[in-house]
C-alpha cells in the first residue's frame, strides 16, 4: 500500500498510538490503514461414496483441482461465502452444510474455512473452472492437486468417513501435497530439475 484512500497523500510506516506493529499511515490525514489477513471459504460437496472437486481455469495453478473455494465477500457470513464459491465455481448447491475445517496460513496472510456438505443436485462449471468432476477416493488426482489445503481435506475427509466422524480441525498445512506432487523447497532442487 503506497497512498492514502482517504485523501491520497503518500503513506508511511510507523507504529501508531496504543499499537504494537508497523501500520501504513497517513501522514496527512491520520487515517490509519489496516493490512489484515483474508478469509478463503470454501465446501466439499458430496455424493455418496464421491466427492465434487473443480480444475482451475485460473492462476495459480491453472488446470489442477481444488475444492470449491474463494475469498469471503464484505457482508456475507463464512457459510453464505462457501456457499457462493461452490455456486459459482461448480455450479453446485450444497445441503445439510457443516463446518469441517479451518487453516491458519499465515505466512500468505490467509485464513481458510471449509464445510462438507452434500451435494443437491446437479453440477457444472464456472467462469474460473475447466472442468468440475465427482471422484471416488482411489479416483483422485492426488499428483494434480492445485494446494497442500486441498490434499489435507481429502485425506481427512475419506479417514473421518470410515468412522462416521467429522471432528472440526485446526492446523496449519500439512506436507502431504508436497509428497503427491513431488515438490521440493527451492534449497532442495537439484540443478536438472
């Protein structure tokens, strides 16, 4: 952030009164200019033994599944926002709703909110999806998968429905989509690759 949308004056750096971090302020117009983390909501729909995943028609990660998910809109509670993703993404609607899982990533400056629910319905694709498919688990792509939340869902999702229970969890990513898709930290690539 480099000015003002309060009044346009070019912003500093400084840690306000009765603060305890660096904020953008201005210097102008003493508006203090908040950079907080964005909520991304999302659902698994289901059907029966399957679960409705969507290949990205977008960066990042163009062309590889996810969940049907998205950024929380001003006005909209996290369920209302789940809801319209999967809509808009899948064309799907969702019943019988509950939230199931939560991520903290904070180095992306991201919180994530996911609920499974079952699928009413039929299904199609957005205007940010190729494709939109129902996958049994020893049907999905776990090498294609666009993001480690994605991998950490599905691999909680087909344990908890062994036993028929869905505890709400709290974490932060896991390194099993580094596992599927081979990735590797820049420190550990190898010159050919």
């Amino acid at each position: 952030m480099n000015y003002c949308s309060n009044c346009g004056a070019k912003l500093i750096q400084q840690i306000p009164a009765d603060d305890n971090r660096l904020r953008h302020v201005c210097p102008q117009c003493d508006v203090v200019h908040y950079l907080n983390p964005k909520v991304v909501v999302g659902c698994l729909p289901i059907a029966g033994d399957k679960v409705l995943l969507c290949r990205r028609a977008i960066a990042p990660r163009l062309g590889f599944w996810t969940i049907p998910a998205g950024f929380m809109e001003n006005g909209e509670t996290m369920l209302a926002g789940a809801l319209r993703e999967t809509l808009e993404e899948a064309a799907a609607k969702v019943k019988d709703e509950a939230l199931y899982r939560l991520f903290d990533i904070p180095h992306i400056n991201q919180v994530y909110v996911f609920y499974r629910g079952n699928l009413d319905g039929g299904f199609g694709i957005g205007p940010e999806s190729l494709e939109s498919k129902l996958f049994t688990e020893a049907e999905i792509p776990w090498s294609e998968l666009a993001f480690p939340i994605v991998t950490d869902v599905l691999t909680e999702y087909f344990e908890d429905r062994k036993t028929d229970t869905y505890p709400i969890r709290v974490s932060t990513p896991s390194p099993l989509w580094a596992k599927h898709v081979g990735w590797k930290p820049n420190s550990e690539r190898t010159v050919e690759e």
